[in-house]
C-alpha cells in the first residue's frame, strides 16, 4: 500500500512495484495499480508513506521495463506522435551525437542545419524541451503543437514588455 501527495492531497494506492530507475535527478517506480490494472510511474519523493502487505503478485513475464522506458520521450507515456523539429549547423553535432527516441530520423540541409524526426510520446515534454532551446530550434510538426509553442512564447514575450 502506497500514500501519496501531491497539492495537499494524500491518495492511498494498492499496487504491484515493477521497477525503479531514476531520471533527471528523480527516482521513480514503475507499478501496477491493482485495482485498474494500469501501469503508473510514480515520484518517489512524493510518497509519505509505504506499507506492505501480505498479498502475492506475479511479475508479468511481458513486461520489459527497458522496453517500457524507450517508448517516451521522458516520463509521459501515451500514444506515440512524429514530432519534427530543425536545428541550426552549431546544435547540428549535439542532437546528433545522442539517441532521443528509438524511433529517430535526422536529415542533414545544405546549410549544416538539420532535422530531427522522431516518434515517441510524451508531447509535453517535447514542447519543454524544444522551448529550452530557445531560438535554437523550431519545432515544425505537428501543427497543434506549433501553435501551443507559439502561443507559449508570446506569453513569456509579455511578461517582459
């Protein structure tokens, strides 16, 4: 049994632990929460407290926590989206020394610059992440997304006028 907050609410969850791995900084658990049978990642800090209890669970022999990770951009899992985004020349040789997704194109322009196609899910840490980068990177598909990303930046644009 798990207790866990998060805006002052404390939820208590029966889960099945599956796996524990840390990202940017993080630790996290991978579980099954018994009564919907979903697959969950949840923050480790934000446990106020744990309990065990005496009832049994077979590890799902399908599950492959490697796999389960790929399949996200970070940790928002979903229905994959191609997400394309265009570096300049002097990004060129960062994005193209790392894997991003499993699922990744980059094709290389006339001036140095390129384009990084990848799938994955995890849209709103794709748009976080092109944001970082500020004029760095444009982000050109897909469009719902461009338009949230341009709608973002006039917001942070006001807040300085």
């Amino acid at each position: 049994m798990l207790n866990s907050y998060g805006n002052e609410t404390i939820k208590t969850y029966n889960i099945n632990p599956l796996h524990f791995f840390e990202h940017d900084g993080g630790l996290y658990l991978i579980a099954v929460m018994t009564k919907y049978g979903d697959l969950c990642t949840f923050a480790v800090e934000r446990f106020k407290s744990v309990d065990q209890t005496e009832e049994f669970f077979e590890y799902p022999q399908d599950f492959d926590a490697e796999v389960y990770l790929s399949s996200a951009f970070t940790l928002y899992f979903g229905d994959p989206e191609t997400f394309k985004i265009r570096f300049p020349k002097d990004q060129a040789r960062y994005i193209t020394e790392r894997i991003w997704a499993v699922d990744q194109k980059i094709e290389t322009l006339k001036d140095g610059s390129i384009i990084l196609t990848m799938k994955t899910s995890g849209g709103y840490d794709i748009k976080k992440w092109v944001l970082s980068y500020g004029g760095e990177a444009e982000l050109l598909e897909p469009q719902w997304m461009r338009d949230e990303i341009i709608e973002e930046i006039k917001r942070g644009f006001s807040q300085y006028l």
